[in-house]
C-alpha cells in the first residue's frame, strides 16, 4: 500500500480520524504475524547414545528433542506459528496452561488438524507462572514418542534466588538396541491394554548420560518433566538436598522436603529448589529407581565450593487460580475401565455398545463413564466459575494418569482439606479419589489418561465448559 503527503487518508491518519486508526492497525497486526517465531515440526536426527554410537532418527520441533526451551515471563504472550514439515497432520497442545479452548490444540475437539506443509497460529496469554510443557495432540501416543515435546517455562516475577535455573525432560524410549532406530511398533495390541509403552533407554535432556558440573553449597532449581508417554518414574536424589517447591507448574503453599523417593507420571512436573550437598571431586545424581535398583538419571560430577548449607527458599508466588467453592460444587464422575487382567462389560463406541471383543478388534481397551474414545457427548458439563466435585474411580489393573485440559485441581483429603493443584492425577488400581475444580473458559475440555496408548485405544473424552 502507497500513498503520497496529501492524500486524503494520510491526512486521516495524521489526524487519527476513524479510517486513520484502520490504516494505522493493520500493518501493525501484519507485523505481529511475520514477527511470530516458527516453531518447526519436522524429522531429525539426534544422539541419544555416548560414544560414537548411530544417531535416531526423529520426529522434533526445530531439530532437537527435547524442543529447544521457550521461557517467557507470566503475563507475557505466547506467540508461535507451528509450520509442519512432517509427512502427517499434527498440532501442538499447550499441557497445563489456562488459555482460550480454540488454542488448546486438540484436533477434532478445538480446531482442524495442521496438514502437512501447513500452519498455525497459537497466541495467547501466559496467566500463571511455572514449569509447562507443549506436545503433539495427534496420533500423540506416537509422535511425542517419537520426540514431538517441550518445555515451556513461565518465569515468576520474583522468585526465590537460586544459582541456576533448568528443566530436566525425562523419557524413555523404545529402540532397536542394533540400530538405534525407534522401534515401529507402535500401538501394538499388548502396549495399548497393558501399562502402555515403555521404552529401552531412559534419557535427561535427550542424553542417556546426561551430566552437569555443579559446585559444592550451589543451589539448583531443576524443573523435572515426564515427557515419556507411560513409564512412571519413581526418581530420588543423592548428594543433593532441598525441597518440592511446586507440582504441574503451580506452587506448593509449604515446601516438602524431597523425600527417599517420589513419582512423576507421565506429562506431571515437580519443581525442586536443591543444594550440592556431595563433597568435591564426588558425584551428586537424579537417580530413577526401577525394580529396586538405583540408575543415574543424572549425573552432576562436583567441583569445589563451598559446605554452607542454606536456609529453606522462600516460598514461590501462587498464581491467580480461581478458588474452589467444594460446598456448592456440582458433582460428576469419571469410572475408568477395561485394559488386560480386568476388562469390562463393554463400552460405547462409534454410536453403539460393543463388547470386549469387537472393541479390541478396533484397538480399543478402555473406557471412561461406559465410552471408549472421543464420543458424541461430554464427561462433565458445567458453567464457567462453577467449581465441579468430581469422583475418580480406577476399576482397573493398572495405574493412570488423568489429565484435565486447561484445569488443575486439587485432591479431597481426609478432614476436607484440599491437597496441591494439579493437571494430571495418578489413580492405583482399585483407587477411588475425589477431586475439585473451577470450571473455567468455554469449550471442549480433553480429559483423558497421559499414558498416551490407553487414550488412544479408550480413555479419551472431553469435558464441556459453557
Ligand atoms: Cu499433555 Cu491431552 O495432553
Ligand atoms: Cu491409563
């Protein structure tokens, strides 16, 4: 657009008339388009293994996995176009944030898969502060195995001071131990009904040996992430000593001291605010224990320092989360069924009840209120701001991690108090927890197992916020 001193619109414009300030956005709103940083789907190939070994062949966002970390401060705007260079459709869910439904990313729920060579726009507001993460929402229990995920922190405006600040991503991944390659059978029928897929080798920021040169008295806040799409990794610290500061990203209203050992499932966070505790010339490690032996998740070999230990951190700000009300809560349930050793009954699928064996012979195992997969109506209904009560019931042999799209809630406890926010739950089998909620931002909520073979073949389903 060209137009000459004099023009009647460029007098418009200098004169901030009506048609001046429609000239006047435009190009600015251009601008905020073209300044969008990219993010790129496309394949890779990464060195999961030290020592020369072949390097895997993945699926990543801009070359790596994990992504390459975004970090914004809260009440910043996320702005990022996803252009996919990958040969399937795909889309990026934003795990654990309050944002408008239509930028959730789950195709078939909150808008069109993104086809390949195409593009999308995600731009919205960071409301709370913490430690989040963004994967594929399609066909998810294969492309974040195959490396579709990030971190994305949200920095508080105060924190409490810490020598360095990092996210640890902890996956497992299934490969072929010749060739490295990631192993291809994905949605075999035995991953989906039992505990889903578990890998081979377990890796820290995309390394099998990760390590990380600390000092003695040095004080580390690591932001660990589940991103492995069924392992449960019970992890544990050795030289290193402090506290949980916040889980799925929302601050905890005391600090806990990091016990003998704790458990992330898949897609939860922990934050821990830690001290090198290990003497010089010693190793401090993340451990992850598996079938009662230690390995290192990661090692942090320490140099000098110094031994002062340090009083606690203070604690994190909360974020602006919309207060419960469990006395005029609406009640709803979520019965978890199906899945090798238990099955059920049968389920609703495609408009029709199916039994167990024709369901199987579709590559579903599970499901959520007598549905399996994505159907026709919502789980829960309720307005935005009402709080909903909701009752969990695991009638399976497996644990699962329940995940609420754009939610966190918080646990019942014995005596009515309310435990920590979070965005993903974990039910043993046989558990039945209560939980409540703010309903908040209309739309259809994704509300299904983060161990993302089971949400593939059933434990799928959507809650309606109106
Ligand atoms: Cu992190 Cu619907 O998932
Ligand atoms: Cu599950």
């Amino acid at each position: 657009m060209a137009f000459s001193e004099g023009h009647p619109s460029r007098r418009a414009v200098l004169a901030g008339g009506a048609a001046g300030l429609a000239l006047g956005l435009a190009p600015r709103g251009l601008r905020a388009l073209e300044a969008a940083e990219v993010i790129e789907a496309r394949a890779a190939q990464v060195r999961l293994l030290p020592g020369g070994a072949p390097a895997t062949q993945v699926w990543s966002y801009g070359g790596s996995v994990p992504a390459p970390e975004i970090r914004l401060p809260q009440g910043a705007r996320l702005t990022r176009r996803l252009v996919n260079r990958l040969p399937v459709e795909t889309s990026i869910h934003w795990h654990g944030l309050r944002l408008p439904n239509a930028m959730d990313g789950v195709p078939g729920l909150t808008q069109e898969p993104v086809a390949p060579g195409g593009d999308f726009l995600y731009d919205f507001a960071l409301r709370d502060a913490g430690t989040f993460w963004f994967h594929s929402h399609a066909r998810s229990f294969e492309q974040v195995e195959r490396g579709l995920h990030g971190a994305l922190v949200v920095e508080e405006a105060e924190a409490p001071g810490v020598d360095r600040d990092m996210v640890l991503v902890i996956d497992d991944w299934r490969l072929d131990p010749e060739s490295l390659q990631i192993s291809e059978d994905f949605g075999n029928l035995h991953d989906l009904s039992h505990g889903g897929r578990l890998g081979n080798i377990a890796t820290t920021n995309g390394a099998a040996d990760f390590a990380l040169e600390v000092s003695r008295g040095e004080r580390l806040r690591l932001r660990l992430l589940n991103a492995a799409t069924a392992r449960l990794f019970e992890l544990g610290l050795k030289g290193l000593e402090g506290w949980i500061m916040a889980l799925d990203g929302q601050p905890l209203e005391a600090p806990e001291p990091v016990g003998e050992t704790f458990i992330l499932a898949p897609g939860q966070r922990a934050d821990l605010i830690v001290d090198v505790t290990a003497e010089a010339g010693e190793e401090a490690f993340l451990i992850h224990h598996l079938r009662g032996t230690g390995y290192a998740q990661a090692r942090f070999p320490v140099r000098t320092g110094t031994a002062a230990r340090r009083p606690a951190p203070t604690l994190l700000p909360p974020n602006p989360m919309p207060a419960p009300q469990p006395a005029a809560a609406r009640p709803a349930r979520l019965v978890m069924e199906g899945g090798a050793m238990r099955g059920m009954a049968g389920a609703m699928f495609e408009g029709r009840r199916m039994g167990m064996r024709e369901l199987a012979s579709r590559g579903m195992f599970w499901a959520l209120n007598g549905v399996a997969g994505l159907g026709e109506a919502p789980l829960l209904s309720a307005a935005s701001g009402e709080t909903v009560r909701i009752t969990m019931e695991n009638r399976t042999a497996f644990p699962h991690g329940m995940h609420l799209h754009g939610h966190h809630m918080r646990e019942i406890l014995p005596g009515g108090r309310l435990g920590p926010w979070r965005d993903t739950v974990l039910l043993w089998p046989d558990e039945t927890r209560e939980y409540v909620f703010t309903a908040e931002g209309p739309g259809k909520w994704a509300f299904h197992c983060h161990m993302l073979g089971h949400a593939e073949a059933g434990m799928m389903g959507w809650a309606e916020v109106t």
